[in-house]
C-alpha cells in the first residue's frame, strides 16, 4: 500500500491513501488542511503497518466517544501486527493512566520512548504519571525532557508550569 504521510504539525499526521478517496485528491486536503508542500511526501507500508494504522485510528476513535475496552482492543491489535508502533504503545498507556493503572501506562510510555527516543508526547505522559503519583519534581524533570525533544509542544510547556506552580504553593 501506498500512502501519502501528511504533517499538520509537530504532533499530528495523517495517512492518505490515493485509492480510497477517488472524489479528493491530494491538493483538496493540502488546501484545506493548509499543509505546505514540505509536509507531504509518500511512504510505503508493509501490510501489517497498513492495517497497524487503521487500527490504531480505529482505536483514537473509540477513545474519544469514551469506549476504552473497544480503544483498548483496537491499539493491542495494531501492536501485535507492529510492535514498533510507538503511537499505539503510547496511545494504550493513555488508557491506563485514564483508568488508573499508572504502572502499566507507565511501561507504555517507556516501551514507546525506547523505540522512539524523539518521542514529546510519550516523555510528557511519563510526567503525567509522575505528577498523579505526586512525585513532581520528577514530573518537571519529565516535561523539561520533552520540551527537549520538541520545543513546541505546548502541552509539556502547560504541564510543566502547572506543575511548578503546585510545587512551589507546597513550600
């Protein structure tokens, strides 16, 4: 399969396949998503990423109509298909920390880093997970690591000068 990766931005892609949207080409959503010409470029998936994504949206689907058993089962079934895949590995400990089961979305979030040492998001979640166990300067030191890895990311910015304020109205 081939598809077209699509940056919107620093933290959120999409895949385009030509076949499945034959009444939209590629310049309809480069216009109305804005996404310059930079951003777009082909990638060819194996069938196993191909339908590792499908699930994985899937998944984020479920997630935000607030069905986390179907979200779950959907981003385990993207990882055994590719166990690579940091997005689902992060996307599960989500889930996890969601629920409370901080330790396991915790051993997400590392497994996803592991794989991919770039990755903002799943350093931030770690900080997350440090600052519900009330351990904030660690979680500090968590967001610091993925404003490292992206300076943009404006949740890690948000969540580390949250956290700096609870700290520091402690003392």
């Amino acid at each position: 399969h081939v598809f077209l990766r699509c940056r919107l931005d620093d933290y959120t892609s999409f895949y385009w396949e030509p076949t499945l949207a034959a009444e939209k080409d590629v310049g309809f959503y480069k216009d109305w998503l804005n996404i310059p010409d930079e951003s777009i470029y082909p990638i060819i998936l194996n069938k196993n990423e191909f339908e590792a994504i499908h699930l994985n949206n899937l998944g984020a689907a479920w997630y935000e109509k607030g069905d986390y058993v179907t979200a779950v089962e959907c981003y385990k079934k993207a990882i055994r298909l590719n166990p690579d895949y940091a997005e689902a590995i992060n996307n599960l400990g989500v889930i996890y920390s969601k629920r409370g089961n901080l330790d396991i979305a915790m051993d997400c979030y590392k497994k996803a880093t592991r794989i991919n040492p770039n990755y903002a998001a799943a350093f931030s979640n770690i900080g997350v997970v440090f600052y519900k166990q009330g351990y904030l300067q660690k979680a500090i030191e968590l967001f610091e690591k993925a404003i490292e890895k992206d300076s943009n990311f404006d949740k890690a910015h948000a969540n580390r000068d949250f956290t700096i304020m609870e700290r520091d109205s402690r003392k």
